[in-house]
C-alpha cells in the first residue's frame, strides 16, 4: 500500500479523532439538566449560534445535492437556492425572537411545547409533533446517505456506501450521546468553518484542475450551452418554479426542529439578530461553488443520470485535484453531515422525550431520567436514518423537497402561534391536515398536477393552509371562557 492510498483514511482518522475530542470536552463542560443537554443551557453568543445555524443547515444537500442539480439544471439553480435561502434568514428573527421570548419565559425547550404554551391543546401539539418528526426523518437520511457516498468515493470502493454511512453515524451517536448540544455545537463552530473554508478550496482546486475558470466556463458552455441559460437544462426553472422554491426554502428552514431549538438557545435576542444579517451573505458566497462544479461536471463526466449525479462532486475532486487535496476537501463534506445529523438526533429525541415519554408515561420523570431515556431515542433515530439510507432515492433533491413541503405545512400555524390573536386550535388542526391530505394527494395522484397552475405542490398547500386559519373559527365566536 503507497502512501497515497491511505492519505483519505488519515485525513478522515484526524478529523473524527478531533470531532470525538471536542464532543468530549462538551460533555466535561456540561450539567445535568435538561436545559444544559438540549439547549446548552440557553447561553449561545452571537459567533456560536451563527455557526452552529450554518453547520446545521449546510448538510449532504449543500455538498452532494447542490451540485448534483447544478449538473442537472445548470446555473440557475444558485441564484434560486442563494437568495431563497437567504431570504429565509429572515424568518431566523421574525419567528426566532418570538420563540426566544416564550422559550426564556416558560422555560420551553420543544416546538411542540411552543404550540401547546399558545394553545392550549394536546390534540394540536399531537398532530404538530407526528408532523415535524415523519418528515424530518427522511431529512436526517440524507446525511448518511451522503456520507456513504462520499467514503465510496474517496477510497476508490474500498469503504462500501452502507459501511460509510453507518461508521459516520456511530462516531456522531458517540458524541451526541455523551454531550448533548454543548457538544453538538461546539463541534459546529469546527464544522461550520471547516465545510466553508473547504468548499472554496475545491471550487479553486477544480477550476485550476480544468484550465482556470474561464475555461472551464466557455468549454461546458460550448458542450451545453441550456445549463447557463435563465430557466436551466429542459427549461426548468419557469417562474412559478423560481417562485415556489423560494417559498419553500423560506417556509421550510425555521420549522426543521433542529433549527427550531436553537431559536432557545442564545443568551440575548442580537445574537438572532447577528445570524439573520449574516446568513444570506454566506449562502451568497459559499452556494455558487458546488453550483459551479456540477455545471463543470459535463466535461468529464458527460452521461450521468439518476442517483449518479449526486455523486459529481467528490469525482471531479478525484479526476481533476491531488489526493491530498480531495481527501481534506472531503472532510468539510464530511462535517457538512455530520453538522446536520448531530443536531437532527439530538432534536428528535428532546421532542420524543419531553413531549411523548413525560406526558404519557413518566410525568415526574427525573431530569437525569430524561437525558438517560434521551440518549436512548438518539440511539434508536440513528438506527431508523441508517435503515431509511439502505435504499437511497434516485435524487437527493427529490426527497429533500418532499421532506421540505411536508414541514412547511406547519409554517402558518406557528406564524398563527406567535402573531396571531383569537384563533381556535381546531382551525391549525384542520390546516395541517388538509395540507398534509394535499400533499399526500399530489404525491400518488389523487390531485392532479394541474391543480398547481405550474407551482411545486408547496404553494398552493401553504396557501390553502394558510386561508383555513384566516377565515377559521375564532375563539369568541364559540363563546370560549
């Protein structure tokens, strides 16, 4: 064996030793109390709430799905995920500062505590937590989906996709385990900056590789002149699906749990107010890179299709940089989804823990009995992540928009929850599931795509969703004490 065959394996070796180091020194720091193991306590600043926002999004989507649709599509497909994701942020403070209120006042530590703090009613909370953990789970496959590929592609095969995925997971089961979100974030701040600073490096490293930018941007352009057209490859990207993506990215985000709870977590509300200044500058800047690289990905890699083209990423690092070069940039991969996947357990099992276990079986459970039985749940979703990735999807942006429409049927009930005045929780009953029935219908054919007027299904749901709790029952009317 040469010294460039196991420079993957020791570039992988350091960074997991470092993450399990920093993991460790979360759990010396920590206390055992709920607030201290799901939400650090609530003392987040301003720098590490920021990184651990950005470590927690920037998933396997970010490094495999962004340039695998890039390949598909082309280069439209950065302006729309750039400002759509930037536009977002937006929701970091306008939802996050009322979550921040209520969560320092009533000592919450769920979303599903948020709803039923503003409601009053378990059968809402219920129907809100099935919600958010069905289509959070295919969300958190994902990163062992897209750490399997990444190993396979590394070690040439040597690290079967499955052997991958489950060696990943079990290194992240280790330290959520131990240190809870003292550990999940500051292992964020080491991956937040190692998956930007990475990213670059590859943009630059391929770019070189093919003869400089310029270069590579007239070749594609002279193979596939559509990927650097306003509507992308096949026409794609119509106005109404430029629309419905920037819908779904700005609904979506602050209803994934895991970036739900960190809304908990700060010290003081500038810290949101920070991360909702800076995040869409870093999506402008970082998003193009794998963008690019997708769109790259013709030159070489002409015929993919399906599932395949998730994987263009780490082959054009290994076709056109050193083995070095690709194994480092490979580790920012690597804490792309591990970032993710850490904070999706750890979210999970809370919601699990606080919301079903406590309520319905161990009211006066012990703080120590609830981070005991949380550490278990961790364990478990892990398992259920491994099994959802045994069989991945034919594309990592299918089932990341799938997942996406699902939570962001919850979007106008937690706008509702925080804003709204008078309104009866059987009106956000009825909204989340006429929307999910939507979405059920538009996914086996019961609806006709027609029904959408050219939108992806997330528009016309949230729509209809959100008219339901507009013209819905009010309080009064039902003469309410």
């Amino acid at each position: 064996m040469n010294i460039e065959s196991i420079i993957p394996y020791i570039a992988i070796a350091i960074y997991l030793l470092l993450t399990l180091a920093i993991g460790i020194v979360g759990y010396q720091g920590s206390k055992n109390t709920v607030d201290d193991y799901f939400l650090a306590n609530r003392s987040l600043g301003s720098f590490v709430l920021f990184f651990t926002l950005i470590a927690t999004n920037f998933s396997a989507f970010f490094f495999l799905g962004f340039a695998g649709s890039g390949y598909r599509t082309g280069i439209s497909y950065y302006p729309m995920m750039a400002f759509g994701t930037g536009f977002a942020a937006l929701t970091f403070y306008v939802i996050g500062y009322r979550v921040w209120l209520l969560g320092k006042a009533k000592g919450l530590v769920t979303p599903p505590e948020l709803i039923d703090e503003c409601f009053g009613n378990q059968t809402l909370k219920l129907i809100f937590l099935l919600v958010m953990v069905v289509f959070t789970l295919p969300y958190l496959a994902l990163q062992p989906i897209g750490a399997g590929y990444l190993l396979e592609n590394l070690t040439g095969g040597q690290i079967p996709y499955f052997t991958g995925a489950t060696i990943l997971t079990l290194v992240i089961v280790f330290y959520v385990f131990i240190g809870g979100m003292k550990s999940v974030v500051l292992t964020d701040v080491l991956q937040g900056i190692l998956m930007a600073g990475l990213m670059l490096v590859a943009v630059v490293a391929i770019a070189h590789g093919l003869g400089g930018f310029t270069l590579a941007n007239h070749t594609v352009y002279n193979l596939k002149p559509e990927l650097f057209s306003r509507n992308g490859a096949d026409n794609f990207f119509t106005p109404q699906i430029w629309f419905s993506y920037l819908c779904l990215w700005s609904f979506t985000l602050p209803m994934l749990p895991q970036m739900f709870m960190r809304f908990y977590t700060p010290k003081t509300s500038t810290s949101l107010k920070v991360s909702a200044i800076l995040y869409p500058i870093i999506t402008i800047v970082l998003f193009i890179c794998p963008v690019i690289i997708g769109v790259w990905g013709h030159i070489a890699f002409p015929d993919l299709v399906g599932k395949t083209t998730d994987q263009i990423l780490p082959m054009m690092l290994n076709k056109y940089t050193p083995i070095w070069v690709s194994s480092i940039v490979m580790v920012g991969a690597l804490s792309a989804f591990m970032s993710t996947l850490d904070s999706q357990l750890l979210s999970l099992s809370s919601i699990l823990v606080r919301d079903i276990y406590i309520v319905f079986w161990r009211k006066h459970a012990s703080l120590s009995e609830q981070t005991l039985v949380g550490r278990l749940l961790i364990i478990a979703l892990a398992i259920m992540g491994l099994i959802l990735a045994y069989r991945p999807p034919s594309t990592i942006l299918s089932l990341a928009t799938q997942a996406f429409t699902g939570l962001s049927v919850l979007f106008p009930t937690v706008i509702a929850a925080l804003y709204g005045k008078n309104i009866h929780p059987i009106s956000c009953i009825i909204s989340i599931l006429v929307g999910e029935t939507m979405l059920l219908g538009f996914q086996i054919g019961w609806l006709p795509k027609s029904l959408t007027f050219g939108f992806l299904p997330v528009v016309p749901i949230v729509a209809i969703c959100s008219l339901i709790i507009i013209l819905g029952i009010r309080k009064e009317i039902i003469n309410e004490p």
